[in-house]
C-alpha cells in the first residue's frame, strides 16, 4: 500500500487549486465557523484521495477496491477542525485540517498510520507553500517563496538530505533544485561572513550551471532510478568566529563523499563545502564526479587527498565496471579482490572514515561466500575474522552487527546451496538458533527486523506456529516504522485465520479499474492462490485447479493473487499459461499490499474459504487440495 508519489506535475495539473479543494471539502460543511456534520456527511473517500503530495514521500494509499472499507471521520480542535480518512483497521491516511474552520491549511499524509509528510498554506498564500517530512519520512522543512510549486529555500535539512537532493538534481537534470541546496546572499548576510569568504561563495555560485552540466556528462550511469546509498562527512569542524570575523561562530563540512547504485554498480560525487545555516545545511558549490579531491581539503575529511587512497578508489571504480557473473569461480575471484582493495582503503583512512569501507568489505566477501555450493572456504574465513575483530572492538555496535549479519547470511546460504542436504530440518533449528542469538546480542540492530521475521519464518517451517506468530507481533509491535513490520504484521493475521473471516479485496489484474471482493462470492467454496510468473509451479498448478473447478462448476471458484512486480510480467506469463477465475494484482511483488496482508512470503501458497466465508485452510497443497473441498461442500471423501 505505500506508493512514492512524486507528484509535482500532477499538483501542477490539479493540485494547485487549494480553495478549490478547501471548497470541495468544506462546501455545505461549515456551521459557525467550524466544520461540521450536515445533512450532506463527509466528504467522499475517493475526494480526498485525489489529492497527492507535491513532493516525493512515501505514503499509503489504499488500492481502489480497498476504498470501500476506508472511512471518513470529523476531527476538532480548540480553533478549527477538519476531516481524516482511515483504513479498515483504523489506520490514519490523510488528515485535511482547518485551523479557523473555513479553509483547509493543513494537508497531512501517512504512512502505516504515522504522518509522513505534510503541506502548510501560509496565511494569505493561495496554496501550499511550506512542506515539511516527519517520522521515517525524514526531517526536511521546504519553503515555496515564489509560489511556483517549487521549493525554493530549505528551513531545516541534514547533509544526508542534501545529498538526495542534489543526487536527485543530477539524476532528472534539474539545476533549479540543486540551487535550492545553495547558501543565499540572505544566508551570508546571516552568519555574516566576511567579506572575502562572501566574496569567494558568490563567485562558485555564478560558474554553477556549467559545472552542473560537466558533473552529470560525466556520471556517465545516472538515471532516474538511481538510488541514494551513503553520505561521508567525517567530524563537522567548528569555526570560531574571532578567527575569520564573521559574526557567530560557523558549523561546516569540509567536504562530502557521496555514493549511489547504478543498477548493480557503484558510482560516486563529491559535495564541497557545506554550512549550517539556522538548522539547514547549505553548499556554495556544485558536486563534482568521482572520489577524489574537491574543492578544497581540510583536517577532518574522508581524506581522499592522500594520493595513495585516491589510486586505491580508482581500483576499486576499475573494478566494478568489469562485469562478472554473480556465481561461480570468476565471481569469488572478482569480490575476493574487491575486499582486497576495500581493506588496504580502510588501513589508510582515519578511524571515523571507516564505517562504510567496512560495509562493503562485508559485502563483498558475503557475495564470495555465496558464489559456489557450499560456500567458499577463504572468504568464510575472512568474513569470520572481520566479525571477530568488530567484536572485540565495537562489541554490540551497528557495524558489529551489520558484518555478524552478513555472515550469518551468507553461511546459511552456503548450506541450503550444497548438493546433497541430509536434514533440511537440521539446518533450519541450527539457523534458528543464530538468529535469536543476533536478535540478543542486537536488540535495537538495523538488521534485527529482518532477523526476527526470518525467526518467525523458520517456526512456521518448522511447525511451531505459536512462536512463529509470537516472533512476528514482536517485529510488528517493536519496529513500527520499519517496513517488515507490515510483512510480520499480516503473518501474524495469517497463523490466526483458520475459523476466521478473510478479507480479500483488490483490483484486476487485466482491469486495475474494477474492483473485486472476495465477499462476492460468498456462498461457494473460495479456493484463494497466490503465485507469480517467475515460480515454475504455477502453470502446472493452474492446469490443475482448472480441472478441480470443473468438478465442481458452480460450487468452487478461484481467486488468483499475482505477487509479480508489475502487472505486465503476470500478463506476458497468463498469455502462455491461461488460468481460471479471477486475477488480483497490486504493484510490489512479495512487498505489495495483497502480499502483507497476511505476510505471505512463500510462493505458490493456497487458502481454502468455505461458504460462510471463513478460512478452513491456510496452508492447502493443490494435489490433496479435492479432499478439502469436498468436505467443505459436505460431500463424502469418496464420491467420485
């Protein structure tokens, strides 16, 4: 259900019409100054839903045949009131406030329950004009001076956050929005600067256009797709004002190293200066390509000045564009060198510099480990020792724990991958047991969500359902804001769903405009299958439950849910391999709205519903899955 709504252009189209929106929600609604219920209720679910941020953030938004359990309710306060629109379980979607009760000024916008992003219309603008992200949606404040549907200047923004935004300028060509990230004449005139240092900010700032172009020509993998991955500052410096003369002392990045993928490759720029400003960071430069030197190099920096660090990167870039199978001999030789590199880098560097290098390392000789059946023996040693000496020397830390994962992963890997597998069983409580080990020894870890659902995952394998369902309420209940607490969230609902109601309901997937229930069918035996195009068993699967509907024409029907990325891939695959009854599909994959809502994570997996509604199975085989409906149906286990 979350969806990146970059939504510029179309707020453009619609979205700048807040008295118009204001109207539409208040029209008929506004009794004494404040809104209120009246003959003519809430406003429309699917009103509320037209309108979209105008900046990128991740919210929720329902599917269209989820909107009919969504509902709207009024809110109010001690000087306005206004209208929040909730999902089926209760969950906050959006929130349309007015603090004097005449006109919405105050555009909310949530995720998993929690605001995200919101939208402020200053007193006597005639739109949205401040944008603000809270929560796992970040801490940006964006201010729209000129009223154009652009953000002008940042109120409050953290160099990681610069550092998206001027990879996002680069990546969609847009010089407007790296300009934004820019230290202003007002922002000099507030620390004021000195007059050779104002002077200096001012001459970068006019050659910024062609240095712009020059950066994305040579960032030769930038697309719009690009993803942000790490931001390298070192310790901001601290510049008393007595020294240069400015009027407060300065808080300042020298400099900074930003790195990004490129469709399975890395790729990096580098950030010159950087100035706090208030509680927003701002460059006087534009980015320049590559990991080397920039600008200028100050004490406290990454350090790549040192030209021997500086040939060691360029190594490294050398070898990444080298393109290599992800198995094989090859590929251990090829991440085995990587690492190589990667620890001479991390020797040179300064202490506080190492975080990253240190991650890739992980990275690389996990990726070895991986590359053969049964793991490569020298990269499993490597990766063990690198875990041992974090141990020792950050016990307990994010860093500590990111390798420990990383190895934990990659040796449960190398045994699923050997040839002959005695005891799967064997492996799973041996995996079971490491993982609440890490989840002890990290309770707080970034990668603790995802060792508590892979815990929660091994139960069920294992048939401990009860503590299965247990270690997926934790995940959910402790890590709301993580995305795998949906995924545990819906497992839970899953291994309680026997003798219960189930609530299906999405759009088409060959019509994504008509809505289906599952309630419709209410009355006959629901056989629910989920699949996607890339699991080899679905077509045979759906040559079969074509024959057990046709036993059974008019009793039994089928409700497929495609769990594909996209809706074409599932197309191309049913026009080879045509299946019976209806098809759902939510963008997303294993990650979509249909697959959380009962954390299926496990493909092809088949639910039986019987009449009343109710799940009789959730965990049918589509072999022995004629049995079961029988039953349902009240038919003796042996009519033919």
């Amino acid at each position: 259900m979350a969806t990146a709504c970059t939504a510029v252009e179309r707020g453009q189209r619609k979205g700048w019409r807040v008295r118009g929106l204001a109207r539409l929600l208040l029209g008929g609604f506004v009794l004494g100054g404040t809104i209120t219920a009246s003959a003519l209720g809430a406003p429309p679910v699917a009103k509320m839903l037209e309108y979209q941020p105008r900046h990128e953030s991740a919210i929720t938004t329902p599917s269209a045949a989820e909107q009919a359990s969504c509902t709207v309710e009024l809110v109010k306060g001690k000087t306005g009131s206004g209208w929040v629109l909730k999902d089926a379980q209760g969950k906050l979607l959006r929130r349309f406030y007015s603090s004097d009760g005449r006109s919405v000024d105050t555009y909310s916008y949530f995720r998993d329950g929690v605001e995200v992003y919101r939208e402020v219309v200053s007193p006597g603008s005639p739109r949205p004009d401040n944008f603000r992200w809270f929560h796992s949606g970040g801490s940006k404040w964006g201010v729209d001076e000129d009223k154009n549907g652009t953000i002008d200047i940042w109120k409050i923004i953290s160099p990681e956050e610069v550092s998206q935004e001027v990879l996002k300028a680069l990546a969609t060509r847009d010089l407007s929005r790296l300009e934004a990230c820019l230290l202003t004449d007002a922002d000099i005139q507030a620390l004021g600067l000195p007059a050779n240092l104002a002077d200096d900010i001012r001459a970068r700032r006019k050659g910024i256009k062609a240095k712009f172009e020059n950066t994305i020509s040579k960032l030769t993998k930038l697309n719009e797709k690009v993803v942000w991955l790490h931001l390298e500052t070192g310790v901001p410096q601290c510049i008393p004002a007595d020294t240069i003369g400015s009027r407060t002392d300065l808080l300042k990045h020298a400099r900074g190293t930003v790195l990004f993928d490129a469709g399975g490759s890395s790729e990096w720029f580098q950030l010159g200066p950087m100035y706090l400003v208030g509680a927003a960071w701002k460059l006087i430069d534009a980015p320049v390509p590559g990991s080397g030197t920039h600008l200028e190099e100050k004490p406290g920096t990454m350090g790549l000045d040192d030209p021997k660090l500086a040939k060691l990167v360029e190594e490294l870039t050398v070898l990444d564009k080298n393109q290599v199978s992800p198995s094989g001999e090859a590929a251990v030789k090829h991440y085995l060198a990587r690492a190589d590199i990667l620890e001479k880098i991390v020797a040179l560097v300064k202490p506080n510099d190492r975080d990253p290098w240190i991650r890739q390392i992980a990275d690389s000789l996990a990726s070895a480990v991986q590359a053969i059946p049964g793991g490569d023996a020298t990269a499993t040693k490597r990766l063990a020792s690198l875990e041992a000496q974090l141990v020792q020397a950050l016990k307990g830390s994010n860093l500590a724990g990111y390798v420990a994962f990383r190895r934990m992963q990659a040796e449960y890997s190398a045994r699923l991958s050997q040839k002959d597998i005695k005891d799967f069983s064997e492996i799973q409580k041996d995996w079971m047991t490491k993982l609440t080990a890490y989840v002890k020894e990290y309770p707080k870890g970034e990668d603790t969500p995802d060792a508590i659902l892979q815990l929660g995952m091994a139960c069920e394998f294992l048939g401990k359902e009860v503590e299965a369902k247990n270690w997926y309420t934790n995940l959910a209940r402790n890590f709301p804001d993580r995305p795998q607490a949906a995924k545990g969230e819906g497992a839970a609902r899953r291994l309680g769903l026997e003798g219960e109601v189930m609530t299906l309901a999405g759009p088409t997937l060959n019509n994504p405009n008509l809505p289906f229930n599952i309630r419709q069918l209410t009355g006959k035996v629901v056989l629910v299958y989920y699949w996607a195009s890339w699991n080899g068993q679905a077509a045979n699967d759906f040559n079969k439950l074509k024959s057990v509907l046709e036993s059974h024409k008019g009793a039994v029907e089928l409700v497929g849910v495609n769990l594909d990325n996209n809706a074409e891939e599932a197309r191309a695959f049913l026009s080879q391999h045509p299946a019976p009854g209806v098809q759902l599909h939510t963008p997303g994959g294993l990650e979509s709205q249909l697959a959380n809502q009962y954390g299926v994570m496990v493909l092809p997996s088949l639910f039986v519903v019987g009449k009343d509604g109710k799940c009789l199975s959730k965990s049918a085989q589509v072999g022995t899955v004629e049995e079961e409906i029988k039953k349902a149906l009240g038919e003796k286990a042996d009519k033919k």
